[in-house]
C-alpha cells in the first residue's frame, strides 16, 4: 500500500470478555474483510489493539467493533503513513492483554483516577499541581523504549518488562511519598494498570495520563517530552508531530 495515505490506529479497553475465545475469530475476519493489518489481543479483561489499513477499512472496523455495547467506550488514537507498517494480520488470545502477573489488578472493575494531557502539560509548565504539590512522572514501560524518549525527569525503574513493574514499585516507594504521581506509557494501556497498583500499594496520590504519550503529542505538540515514542511497528519511532522519525 505505498504512495497513500494509511491510518494507523491503537486502542485498548479494559471490560470483561468471558467470550473471548469466540470473538476472536469474528474480530480476525471483519479485520481480514476490511484488509487490515497489525495485532488484536483479547483477554477475559479486554482487547487491545495496533491496526492499520485504508481510511475506509480501519473506521469501518472500529465501528463496527462499536456494534457491541462492551466497545462503546473504545477510542482509538490515529496517526499516518505512507506504507502499512506490519507485515501480516494476528488475532491472538492472551491471559492478559498487558502482562502484570498480579491478578489482584482488575483495571476492569475501576479504572484508575486520570489527568488530561494538557493539565499535565500546564501542571509540568508551573513544577507543580492545582493544590501546589510537587508532581513527578513515572515512565511504566520497557528499559529500550525509555531510552528512545520519556518526560524530562521522569522516574525510571529500568524495568525489562512490565511483569517487574511491581517489585520495582515495591522498592522505590519513598521517591514518590508526598508528590502527585503521573504514572505514563505508550497508549495508556500500561500506565492504568500501574496506578492501580500504586494506588493498592498505598502511594498516597496516583494518576494515570489518559491516552499515554501518543496523545499527548497529539493535544500538546509534546511539551516536556524529550525525544521520541517508540512503537512496536515498523515506523519504530514517532515524533511528536506522530510522524516516523
């Protein structure tokens, strides 16, 4: 699909999906009919999702994804390219759609309390939140992703995958006694599930960043964010204009 425009879209959603198994193949072929291409996981706790197609194909299936009452909430962040950046269609079944190992996190029962991007953007601009507390970005993804782009100051456990979030949130607890906690990822997949940990774990005040760095970027131009946001497709990298570096 070179020389036009492709729509790339992610999305996740956390809701309890105890077909999981059937809807597997009903979302592989209205993917598959619509010429699709990228990841779907779902898990008893929701589905997430990395596609790109035609303008037409990706909407169409995002509507139709819509059709189910479970989906409404569903809102996928879209960026642009000139090629398709996955090479083949997969629908797979995970225990969870972002790996923690800690069952006692059920993000589909309560979701973690939130903060915009541009409130987090003003709140970063003053050093501080609406109450004048200290605010502190925490980075919940992967060393190598880190390394290509993250908040200027933000804490950084040097984790190698999400599954160690928890210890190293256990051992680095007194960083964040007394400040509002910004808890951030990617698309915001992994950043609810860690403010729901933290929040367990007795960090006195938490909030995830809704829609993770790609919307940042999309609602603020990137303030305070240096470098780039790693993608797991063949783009790589995106800017904060969303465009591959």
């Amino acid at each position: 699909m070179r020389n036009v425009n492709v729509l790339n879209i992610s999305a996740y959603r956390f809701v309890e999906l105890p077909d999981a198994a059937t809807l597997r193949e009903r979302v592989r072929e209205r993917a598959a009919t619509a010429g699709l291409m990228g990841t779907v996981l779902l898990a008893e706790e929701g589905i997430n999702l990395f596609l790109a197609g035609a303008p037409e194909g990706v909407r169409g299936f995002v509507a139709w994804l819509h059709e189910d009452a479970r989906f409404t909430g569903l809102a996928p962040k879209e960026s642009w390219s000139a090629t398709v950046p996955f090479g083949k269609l997969r629908v797979k079944l995970k225990r969870e759609i972002i790996r923690m190992n800690h069952p006692a996190i059920r993000p589909h029962a309560a979701r973690a309390p939130a903060v915009d991007s541009r409130t987090l953007a003003r709140w970063l601009d003053a050093g501080h939140d609406d109450e004048g507390r200290p605010v502190v970005t925490l980075d919940t993804r992967n060393a190598f992703e880190v390394d290509q782009g993250r908040f200027a100051g933000a804490l950084d456990w040097r984790i190698g995958r999400f599954s160690e979030f928890p210890a190293a949130a256990l051992a680095h607890r007194e960083q964040m006694r007394g400040k509002t906690v910004v808890s951030y990822c990617t698309g915001g997949i992994r950043c609810e599930k860690a403010a729901l940990f933290l929040h367990d774990a007795g960090v006195e005040r938490v909030l995830q960043l809704e829609g993770g760095i790609l919307k940042y970027f999309e609602e603020t131009g990137g303030r305070h964010f240096e470098g780039a946001c790693f993608v797991f497709d063949e783009r790589e990298r995106l800017d904060a204009a969303l465009q591959p570096v």
